[in-house]
C-alpha cells in the first residue's frame, strides 16, 4: 500500500510540470517579454509637469503611439483639448495647433505650449490637456485609459 501511494506522488510530481510547460500560452507574457499586445492607442509623457511662474518659455508634451506594429504605415490624427485653471492667453499659448499628425514610420510627435509672462506669486494653476480621439487609416486607435491626461502645473 505504501509503495502504491508513492508511486502516484511520484507520477503525480511528473505530470504537473509538464502540463505547466504545455500551458505557456494561457500566461500572458507581455510583461515579461516586455511586448505590448493590445489595440493601437495614443498616450502623453510626461503624465505631470511643474513650471516655475517666473520661467517665460515652451512646455512639451510627448503624444506617444502605443502599438505592437513594427513598422507604421499610416497616419495617426490625435485631437486634443484643454481645460483647467491656467487661461489662455493669459497663462499660456497653444503654439500647436489640435489635431497632430504622428506621421507614418513615427512613433511620437510633440504639443508645445508657450508660457507667458507672469507673475512670481502665482500658485497652483493648472493646465490639464486631454486626448479627446485619435484616427488612423488602417484600423482603430484610441486613447490610453489612464494615459490620456497630462497636468501642467505652475508654482511659485
């Protein structure tokens, strides 16, 4: 009887291994492999930025392609919008104009926002920008959930 029981463990202890090694595909290996196998979508890097209120100059915001294609051969069209507490034309200028073009064999294109003059005592304006939709001729995109909002911040 004893000699039954360790015969199953032991066959037992051979089968799980090799019905773990046969079940490779049912694990995701994307985080692993560092591979991205999902829908094509458009994201911001940075995600956050502070700015000094006595620094005049241009903030840029990376509009990223989050894909698994190797090689892109269409257009991305990214429209987007802003909101906050920072005011255009009185915190900033748009000196990119929505939508932007990630042009094909490219993976990224840039949003700019020209800072204006002001004042040292500001604090705490925002301005939040947002992908509102993005276009492509071959097939979908979409916005990154999580990734689709980037925050400028001016401190004193």
């Amino acid at each position: 009887m004893h000699k039954m029981k360790l015969s199953k463990a032991v066959i037992a202890l051979a089968i799980v291994p090799l019905f773990l090694l046969g079940c490779s595909d049912a694990f995701d290996q994307g985080d692993a492999e560092r591979t991205f196998d999902g829908d094509r979508q458009v994201e911001f890097k940075p995600l956050s930025t502070e700015v000094s209120a006595g620094e005049d100059g241009t903030v840029g915001l990376d509009v990223q392609l989050i894909s698994q294609e190797e090689e892109r051969l269409d257009d991305i069209e990214v429209s987007f919008s802003t909101d906050g507490s920072a005011e255009e034309g009185e915190h900033y200028e748009v000196t990119t104009s929505s939508p932007v073009t990630i042009s094909q064999g490219s993976w990224s294109t840039e949003v700019t926002f020209d800072l204006l003059d002001l004042p040292d005592d500001i604090s705490g304006v925002e301005l939040i920008v947002t992908i509102d939709d993005a276009e492509g001729a071959e097939e979908d995109v979409r916005p990154a959930p999580n990734l689709s909002e980037s925050e400028i911040t001016i401190q004193p």
